[in-house]
C-alpha cells in the first residue's frame, strides 16, 4: 500500500471512490461527492489549512482521507478528519497508512488534536478509530436521518477526538 499527497489528477478516482461509499449507505451523510473539478481544484488550492492524500494499491485508488483546520484562532489547533477506504481495500492496511500519513501533517502543521465525526451504526469505522486512540466526546441523537435504502428511521452521529500529544492542562 502507497500513501501520498493526493493531486488534481486524482481527482477523479476520488470522486470515483467516495461515490462507490455514499452508494453503499451507512457512511457519510451528504448527498453525495462534489464533482471533479470542484474537488481538483479543492485538491489543488495550496493551503496550510488543509491535507490531501490517497493510498494506492496497484492501479487501484483505494483510500482517500482529508483533514482540515479552521481559520478561526480558537480552534485552529484542530483538524476535522475525512476518511473513506474502497470496499475491496478494506481490512488491508489502507486506513492505518492513510492516518498515519495525516498523524504526521497534523504533527508537521501545529495540530493538537484530530476530531471527526462518524454515524453511530458504522461500527467498523469506529472500532478502527477507538484502536488508533480516538474516543467518544459526543453524541447528537438522532441527528441523522437514514435513507429508505438504508431501512429508514434516524441514526446518532457520534463526535470522536484524538489528541496527538495528550490533551493539554
């Protein structure tokens, strides 16, 4: 497995990817990914703020993860973590490279902490992040509605968070 920074000519098998995740229900709340040439351009705008990358397995984009840091002072020692593996990649080392790769920009950046959110029935994803020492901090209940594809009804969003160094005194 390869991780990199991701490019504008990735962007496409980005889209690719997060799409093939909203089709399958359970993961992310959107509607779906934004086009190509929002997201090469997103990819491409140089920024402090922001991290890209992919992890590639052969010919195969088979992770992609994003962090993000608010411009506002109170908060920028935070980065708000995106993370989506292939279904084929999965359980293969794609996401633990994909965090370790985001663990050293956060490091690199001046970020303390990595906070995401994740819905409360994809419980492979948070078992993966309880283990790479995130924990829960907060539950919004029923705050997502589940599509009729997914069998209806609402779902809690869970807020977790990982301190890179400990959280400070």
């Amino acid at each position: 497995m390869n991780v990199r920074v991701a490019t504008q000519g990735d962007a496409a098998a980005v889209r690719d990817l997060l799409a093939g995740v909203y089709r399958e229900g359970g993961a992310f709340v959107g509607d779906g990914p934004e086009g190509v040439n929002a997201l090469a351009a997103r990819i491409g705008a140089p920024s402090d703020r922001s991290f890209y990358a992919v992890a590639v397995e052969g010919a195969m984009l088979a992770g992609w993860l994003e962090l993000h840091r608010s411009p506002a002072a109170r908060l920028e020692h935070v980065a708000v973590l995106t993370l989506a593996v292939a279904p084929e990649a999965r359980r293969r080392g794609a996401a633990r490279a994909l965090l370790g790769a985001g663990y050293a920009w956060c490091r690199r950046a001046g970020v303390l902490k990595v906070a995401l959110h994740v819905r409360a029935g994809n419980l492979a994803a948070i078992r993966l992040y309880e283990s790479e020492g995130f924990t829960l901090e907060g539950r919004e209940t029923r705050q997502v509605r589940r599509l009729p594809s997914e069998g209806g009804g609402f779902e809690d969003n869970l807020l977790m968070g990982k301190w890179l160094a400990g959280p400070p005194g």
